[in-house]
C-alpha cells in the first residue's frame, strides 16, 4: 500500500513512518525538510502521485490563535485538494481529545477548523483524537509555572505515549475508513496536578505542583472532562510509571 505521511519526521510521524514501513508499505515521509510543502502547496501533487493513503500528522510551528488557525486551514485545503486530484481514497488526521469542548482555546479550535474541512472534504477519512502526550509532560509544567509554583486546572488528565500514539495511527491508515473519529487515550487517568507531580517527581523536579480551578490550559479554561474521552476512547498499552522507567533507561 502506497502512504503518504506529512509531518513525516515529527515525533508521530517517524514512528507512524517506521511502523508502516515494517508491515510493508510503500511509504513516503513528507515535510518541508523532504520538498513538500503544505502552506505553499509544493512537492504535494508529486509526493501524493499514486497514493492510496494520506496521513496528516504535521504540527503548527507556532501556537498563537491567529497563526495556528491560519495553519490548519491553509495546510488543511492545499492537502485535500492534492488528496482528490490524487485519486486518494482515505485521510488519516490525527487531532486532539476535548476539541469541540474547549471553545476559548486557540489551538483546540484551530484544530476543530481542521477536522471541519476534512469532514466536507469528500475524501473518506479517519481522525484519531487523541489525549496529551506523555512527551509533553515537562512543556505543560514549564507553561503553568508561576513563581516557581505549576498551577493546573482542576481537571482530570489521561495522558498517551507517542508510540501508542503512532501505533494506532498506523493501525488506522492500513484499515478501513471510519468516517468518524476515534478516540485514544493512556491507561492513567488521575487529577491533572498528580500526573504532573508524578512527572516532576520522577525526573527529580522539586517544583510543587497545585490544583487550581482558575488555572488555564494553554489560554483556555478547563472542566473537570474537557481534557479526557468522555465515552468509549481505545486505550494505549504504555501506562506512565512504565513510559517513566522508559525515560530513565536511555
């Protein structure tokens, strides 16, 4: 099978990349790094010639509202107007849990705006939402730091290790479409202050760590479920102490 992965050298995409190469297929890894150029359109008409599948997993390179928005939808267009001159017949995207539920988060909506084209788009397609990486873990306590003290909203968190992450998106390119999204989760589900303290406490950070009910997640006020599936969500296999020891034996 003939897959096409934009955003083929990120954190998801090389490990979706390598998955897929595994299990036989015939897969490009696209980026501006590679000559295929989403915003601009470059590269993208020869990179999609003979494709049967497009995974989208490329990243905004800035989080501001304006410009994230502007991101996903220029990228979002350009790519699906490829996809369909291609002949590609499934759109694999992957996206984020709690999207339509956190309306004063610039990214979340930029992401919303995203899942928006590729539903009208016509091209039978695939969104894999999923929750906060593991990965990111030591970003999200540096964003919610305040005088030495990370303040988190009192919410519950469910965050999802990368290589679950790219293992169900190369599960879901290689089946078939679901018209739909699916939502994808790690095994923890706890209070967001208590994974991050576990997080910091692992890796020999002394920072205390808060609940808050006023704090903000990237700008945007956060309910109790915003941030995890709220009905039936696949489950990753890496649970955080085991990704944790992971860290530590690199």
């Amino acid at each position: 099978m003939r897959i096409v992965v934009i955003g083929g050298s990120g954190l998801i995409g090389s490990r979706t990349v390598d998955l897929l190469r595994r299990a036989s297929n015939d897969v490009i890894a696209a980026s501006p790094s590679t000559g295929v150029d989403t915003l601009t359109g470059e590269g993208l008409a020869e990179a999609l010639a003979g494709a049967e599948v497009v995974v989208d997993v490329a990243n905004s390179p800035s989080f501001e509202p304006n410009a994230v928005l502007a991101f996903f939808e220029t990228a979002g267009r350009n790519l699906l107007a490829a996809e369909r001159g291609a002949g590609v017949r499934h759109h694999v995207a992957l996206s984020i849990v709690g999207t339509d539920r956190m309306p004063d988060n610039g990214y979340f909506q930029a992401k919303l705006a995203q899942e928006k084209l590729i539903e009208r788009s016509g091209i039978p397609h695939s969104i894999v939402r999923a929750t906060q990486f593991m990965e990111f873990l030591g970003a999200i306590a540096d964003s919610a730091t305040v005088a030495d003290v990370v303040r988190l909203p009192d919410s519950l968190f469910q965050p999802i290790a990368a290589d679950d992450v790219a293992a169900i998106v190369a599960e879901t390119a290689t089946g078939t479409p679901r018209n739909g999204h699916l939502d994808v989760a790690g095994p923890d589900r706890a209070p967001f202050h208590r994974i991050v303290a576990r997080y910091l406490e692992a890796i020999g950070d002394t920072r205390a760590v808060s609940s808050d009910p006023e704090a903000r997640y990237f700008g945007g006020t956060v309910g109790e479920m915003s941030l995890v599936p709220l009905d039936e969500a696949r489950i990753g296999r890496i649970s955080l102490d085991h990704w944790l020891r992971g860290r530590h034996s690199t």
